[in-house]
C-alpha cells in the first residue's frame, strides 16, 4: 500500500515537473518525506545542450527518470539520487556508430571500452556485406550478453551469398537466388536494420548488381535500408557510386555509400563528382547519403586489399594453389604491384601497415618496405608485392593503408548528407596496432575537424553523429536529447575532447569525455568505466 502511494507520488511530480510540496499536515506525510525516493535519478545541472538535431546549444538542466530523459529545463533543482555537474561543459546525445566490426571482439569486451570512451552508446553492426548467417541466434546471443553499450545489426549479402554459393564467381539458379531471399527476410524480421553490401571484397564482388537489387528489394519491403562498401573507391569510384544509388533507386530504399573514401593519388578530387553525383540522384528523390571516418588511411583484411578478387576465387586453398603456380603467382604480383603503385598502396610499400597477423603477434606494425628488407629484398614497389605474397601465404592480416588526401576527407565531411561512422572494432587494450578509429573517430572530428580546423560546426558535428544516424536507422527514442526519449548522454568539454590515439601507438583512449550514460546509466564517468551494464539490444521499428 505505502509503495503505492510512492510510486503514484513519484509520477505526479514527473507531470508537473514542479518542486515537491508536501503539505506537512497529512498524517502519512512524515514517513512519506521519510521514505520518498527522489524524484529523479539523475540529474545533470548546468551544461550546454546540443539537443542533435543542428540547433545552437543552450543551456539546461537534464533529468532522467529509469532509462528515460524525464525533463530538460534551465534549472531542476528537485533533489536527484545522482547528480552531475557540467560546469558549462556540451551535453549531447550518445553518439551513435552505424559501420564497425564490434562483433569480433564483443563477446570477449562487452563494455566496449574503446566505444563508450569516445561517446558512442549505439553501434549497428554488420557491415561491408559482412554478417552472421542466420542473424536471428546472433541477436538473440547479444540480447543475452550483459553490455555497457546499445548494439543491432545489418544482414550482409556477401555472408547470404557465401552461405548460398559459397565463394563461386557464378551467377545464381533461380532455386538459390529465393533461398538467400528468404535469408535476407529472415534477418529482417529477426530485426536487422537493412542490408549491407561488401562489393569489394570476396564473394560479395562476384555479384551482379541485378542480384543486390532483388535482395535489396527484400530488405527494403521491411524498412530496411542499404549501406555499401562500394565495389571500387579508386579508379572506378564514380560508377560505384553510381551503382549504389541504383540499388536504392531500383531497390525501393534508402542507399548509403559507407566510409565514403576515394583511394589513389591519381584518384584525389574525386569527390567532387561522387558528392555531386549523390545530390543528383537526391533532388530526383532518391534517398542517397553517405558516411565517414577521419583519417586519410584505410584499414580491412589484408588478403582482400592486396590480392585481385579472381585471385581469391573459391578460397583460400585455391588461392594458395595460385600463387604455387609461377605462372598464375606471377599475375597476381602483377596486380598487387598495381595496387601499390595506384591504389590502396599510394605508390610507396612504406604506405601499406600490417595491423596484426594471426600467424606471428610480431608483425604488427610493420609496413610492406619492412617486410621486404626483413626478407633480404630492396623496398622497391615490386619487391613489395613479393611481400605482400609472402604475408598472404603466411596467413590472415588486417592491413592499414595510407592512401587518401586531406582534400577529399573534408569534401565529404563537409557535406550535410555525411554523418560520421568508425569502421572500427571493439579493441583489447594493447592487442596489435590497429587503425586509431576504433578509439578516435568521434573525438577527432570534434577536435580536429571542428575545434582546430573549423570544417564544420560543432552542433553539426554532433548532428552527423546522433540525430542523423538515427534517423536513417529509424531509431526514433534516441539520438536526440527530448523528454520521452532514451537517456543515453554524451557529457565533454569541447575545449579539451580530442583523439589520443595515433597510427603507431593507437590503444589510447579519447580526453575530454566526463560522463558517459547508457539508458539513464552511467557507464563511464569520466575516470573509469562503472560496473553498469544497461545496453540493449536494438531491433528495426
Ligand atoms: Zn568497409
């Protein structure tokens, strides 16, 4: 009975939003007083709103009731179990991340650290093509596992197809183009929130794109939409981007060119034509936009970036049987030359990193030259390729290239259809050398894109990285800072917030973030992470 009329006490100081008055002459008020829970959770007091949306900061309080933001008002000053104070410092949405590769490691790290430092409290997995198949038990597993931060996940046609036709270079049956049908369908109401493609890499690469748009027409009959690793982001950039916004046009959803890059000295400027492209295909009402991380190197699987994609037919057996065969060895080091000279390499072996190798901990770190000298050879581009081969042969690497121009990276920032993605991974502190975005993509935009060099706003920053990515999943309770809306908050000093994390020492974490809340939690607060665990798992409205 007295928990009761708590509780109907609590809910009546929630509508008014008023100050609790109690009138001292009821009977049960003394242990009422006595006993009342604060009418907040928590409250965090003099900060400056970016509300995500592009609006001009202003200042408020924020109260959060549960996983809920209860009320925002220039001063609450109801008593709150927790309370934080901003000290002037942005109060923002929790950054939401929609292209990484969180599930390598997610299991193992299920805080996330590396995530949650930087402000990011929803990551959208599966990307590139990539994802498990069936997704259903994957969801279920995350929705079991006790996490800091909020997570879903795309459906990948390149794990669809590899599970259909494995990693043939054919053309499906029509028997086999309805089963991964059924497959993306599946994922789709298992919850995912669209369909990604990896063109680029095997198998995805094998696919025709009248095959991506009868999946994509799938995907996009559930609300989905298509995010794509293009097939070409150097010498071919412009028909790949022509190629998604087909897709989408043609698939009936909304299409995403994803860590939109253009790869190549000879290809810098590009950007030019993709971005013009994209607003053509928007002003004919096709819904194509972009996304973006900011650094001018890129960073996947070895094997995917340095060996031609006929080279990787079948696997890795058979592609192993090639470069046995002096012939078949000798056109593909061919290529891989090309790829140095002209592309991913950016015309120097220096420019290609070995992030880690899971055949030897100690080639982390090294560059394509090093391996070549480490073998007896002059760093020369074709003795670079030979090493390339080598490190294929040995086994499975994430390689790092330095191959994009500054110029580039800020057209495409610039843009108002780009928000910004990390393309990066959940990360055990000291594991190998990976590309810094898994640690400092959100705080690098913020101190070097907007503080330093003036790119962009900051609430137009925050805008690509909450409200916008949240939109284009449809995540309509978060990503904007609203009463009614999920309480996941971003509190950091845009003073000081800035990226830590370089190419050769990246495990460091972002400065600048003070608080860090997930579902009216907080997990990180501003020290350390806390031992809350409140994220969830997200499925497509
Ligand atoms: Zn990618």
């Amino acid at each position: 009975m007295m928990k009761k009329a708590v509780a109907l006490l609590g809910i009546g100081v929630a509508a008014a939003g008023a100050t609790v008055r109690l009138n001292p002459d009821t009977p049960f008020a003394p242990s009422l007083l006595a006993q009342a829970p604060a009418p907040y959770d928590l409250v965090i007091r003099n900060g400056r709103i970016i509300d995500g949306t592009g609006s001009p900061w202003y200042r408020a309080d924020v109260a959060v009731r549960g996983d809920t933001i209860a009320l925002i008002a220039p001063a609450i000053s109801e008593p709150a179990a927790r309370v934080i104070d901003a000290n002037g410092q942005i109060v923002s949405p929790g950054f939401i991340d929609i292209h990484n590769h969180a599930r390598e490691n997610f299991f193992r790290l299920p805080s996330a650290d590396n995530y949650i430092r930087q402000g990011v409290t929803t990551l959208i997995e599966g990307p590139d093509g990539g994802s498990p198949v069936p997704l259903g038990p994957f969801l279920a597993k995350l929705d079991a596992t006790q996490k800091s931060i909020n997570i879903g996940s795309f459906i990948g046609q390149g794990s669809v197809r590899e599970a259909v036709l494995g990693r043939a270079n054919r053309r499906p049956t029509p028997a086999e183009l309805d089963k991964m049908r059924g497959i993306v369908e599946d994922g789709m109401k298992a919850g995912a929130f669209g369909m990604s493609t990896g063109l680029f890499y095997v198998p995805g690469a094998f696919t025709p794109i009248e095959e991506v748009i009868e999946l994509a027409k799938v995907a996009g009959k559930y609300g989905g939409i298509h995010i794509s690793h293009m097939r070409d982001e150097a010498f071919g950039v412009l028909d790949s981007v022509r190629e998604t916004i087909r897709i989408g046009e043609e698939g009936g959803l909304p299409t995403q060119v994803t860590h939109h890059k253009i790869v190549g000295p000879r290809n810098y400027g590009k950007s030019v034509e993709t971005l013009k492209l994209l607003e053509a295909a928007r002003e004919r009402g096709v819904d194509a936009t972009s996304d973006q991380y900011p650094y001018t190197a890129s960073s996947n699987a070895f094997t995917a970036s340095m060996i031609p994609q006929w080279g990787q037919e079948g696997g890795r057996e058979q592609m192993l049987a090639r470069l046995k065969n002096p012939a078949t060895r000798k056109e593909i080091g061919a290529e891989t030359v090309r790829i140095i000279r002209e592309e991913r390499g950016g015309g120097d072996p220096k420019n290609v990193f070995l992030a880690h190798c899971d055949f030897d901990a100690a080639m982390a770190g090294k560059n394509l030259a090093d391996v070549a000298k480490m073998r007896g050879l002059e760093p020369t581009i074709e003795n670079g390729a030979e090493a390339a081969m080598w490190v294929v042969e040995q086994g499975n690497c994430q390689g790092v290239y330095h191959a994009m121009s500054e110029q580039d990276l800020e057209r495409v920032m610039r843009h108002p259809a780009t928000m910004i993605a990390s393309d990066g991974w959940v990360q055990i502190l000291g594991e190998g050398v990976p590309h810094p975005r898994s640690y400092g993509t959100f705080p690098r935009v913020l101190g070097v894109y907007v503080r330093e060099r003036n790119v962009i706003t900051l609430e137009d920053a925050i805008r690509k990285m909450t409200s916008f990515p949240a939109q284009r999943m449809r995540i309509s309770d978060r990503g904007i800072l609203r009463p009614g809306l999920k309480a996941d908050i971003t509190v950091f000093d845009p003073a000081r917030v800035r990226d830590m994390a370089t190419f050769e020492k990246p495990h460091q974490y972002a400065e600048g973030f003070s608080s860090v809340i997930v579902n009216g939690q907080v997990v990180f607060d501003g020290k350390a992470m806390t031992t809350a665990r409140p994220g969830k798992l997200l499925r497509r409205n």
